[in-house]
C-alpha cells in the first residue's frame, strides 16, 4: 500500500514537470477539472502513504530495520528540522528568504526527507523517506530547466515579511515539537 501511494503521488507530481503533456492535459479537460483532478489523485496518494507506512510499523519482520541510527542523531534531527519549517512557510509568504532560496518548499522537502531518512532505519521510512527526497531532487532539477517560478511567482517581499516567515515557522516548528508530532504521527518528540 505505502508502494502503490508513492508511485501514485509521484506519477501526479510528475505532470508539472512535464510542462507540454501538463498542458495537453489542461486543454483536454480545463484547468479547474484538471486541478480537481490532480487534488484528488495526490490525496487518494497521501492516504495510502500513510495507510501503508501505517500498516509496515506495525507489521515487524515486515519491516525489517536497516540500520539502527546513533541516539545522537535526533539532536541533529530536531535542528534539521528548524530551517525545514521555515521554509515550509516561506513557500506562501513573499518574502526575501523565498527569494533567495528559490523554491522553498522543494528546500523543505529535502531537508525534511533527509532528516528523517537519518532518523530511521526501517525499511519503510527508507520507502517513504527516501521516495520523498529523490523525488524532491527530481523536481529542484526539472525547475531549473523549465525556469518555473512556483505558485507566487515573482511576488517579493522585505524585511516584515521576512520576520513574519521567520516567526511563523518559529511557532509551527514549537507546535510540532512539543505537541503535534506526538499527537499526530504517534512518536512524541520530547520526553
């Protein structure tokens, strides 16, 4: 199922790398069926990722552990983590960090993928972790070659906007550490 969910999220996200069959495909359907379309595909493809990698943790000799990573290395981890969550907001805030990173939430992914690609061992983290960042090194080539600005545009921003990608990824990367990765994904964070 995690397999299946990879490849399916992948597959869509393929499309806007491939600009000439993206547009084929806009002008066959029209952009609003095409993005219902490609929204549906890519949450159809997270739920089996998550299902999936839900159901290999569970499973033990299913999920065999490929490596046992040092208990050093979730400090390294956790500050990852931070330029990780700046970035993610950076993605939809104009600002001068968006700018000069580029493509901020590909920036993200990757830190994200490889961070936790160094925090687990298993093999379906190493699905899931490593499907993220290869996909993510994919997709930060094709932008460079297709000179794709990403979902802002040229939009800018200054100093305000900076502190406000600054802060707000400050407070997501708290929220996420001392509640919702707990929460959430079930492996708390802190003691």
């Amino acid at each position: 199922m995690l397999v299946s969910g990879l490849v399916l999220f992948f597959l869509v996200h393929l499309l806007p790398t491939l600009p000439a069959v993206r547009a084929a495909l806009v002008s066959r359907l029209g952009r609003g069926a095409y993005s219902g379309v490609f929204s549906l595909l890519s949450l159809i493809g997270l739920v089996l990722i998550v299902m999936g990698y839900a159901q290999m943790q569970g499973q033990g000799r299913g999920n065999p552990e490929l490596w046992a990573p040092p208990i050093w290395i979730r400090h390294l981890v956790l500050l990852l983590m931070i330029p990780a969550v700046v970035l993610l907001v950076a993605a939809y805030v104009p600002s001068r960090v968006r700018t000069a990173v580029g493509h901020p939430m590909l920036a993200a992914v990757t830190i994200w993928a490889f961070a936790h690609l160094l925090a687990n061992g298993d093999l379906a983290s190493v699905l899931l972790f490593g499907g993220f960042l290869a996909f993510a090194v994919y997709d930060r080539i094709s932008v460079g070659r297709r000179a794709a600005l990403g979902p802002l545009g040229n939009a800018q921003g200054g100093v305000l906007q900076d502190a406000l990608v600054i802060a707000a990824g400050l407070g997501t990367y708290m929220i996420i550490l001392f509640w919702a990765h707990g929460k959430f994904i079930g492996v708390p964070l802190l003691p």
